[in-house]
C-alpha cells in the first residue's frame, strides 16, 4: 500500500498499472490534512514500478495545489497541476 498527503481533494477513483485499487482517507488533522491509503490491487516486486493514476477534483481550499493554464505550459495545449507540499 501507498499513503499520501492530501488536503481538501475529492477522490474519485485510483488505479495502479491500469487496475482500480481501493482507497480510504484516514483521520483529518488540523494542519498537516488527510492521509489517503492506497491499496495496490496487486502485489508488487522490489524494484518494480507502479503508475498510479488518482482521479480527484480539488477545491478552492487545497492548499499548496497551483495550476498553470495552458498558456504556461512548454506544450500550450494543457494545464499543469503541481504541489510545493512532499
């Protein structure tokens, strides 16, 4: 399994090398936000790696989630989601 921060997010589906995985937020903290285990759908090798894909929908109030638009982008075609949080 995986955990991950995260603050403020909807999740609505995650898949692990292609396959849905199941998901579950853990107990809200006042400053450092939601846990969100991961549990791969299978188990995985060492060194083996894993594309994990989250489909979620954040909020005004996801806190250290920037966007670029498209315009930003060295494609100019999309928009680009990062996180200055680790």
């Amino acid at each position: 399994s995986q955990v991950l921060d995260t603050r403020d997010i909807q999740v609505f589906k995650v898949t692990v090398n292609g396959q849905d995985a199941q998901f579950a937020f853990g107990e809200k903290h006042s400053f450092k936000g939601t846990p969100l285990e991961i549990t791969f759908p299978n188990e995985l090798r060492r060194g083996q790696e894993a594309i994990v894909e989250i489909s979620f929908e954040s909020s005004p109030q996801s806190s250290a989630l920037q966007w670029f638009t498209p315009e930003q982008t060295s494609g100019k075609k999309h928009p680009f989601l990062f996180s200055q949080c680790q």
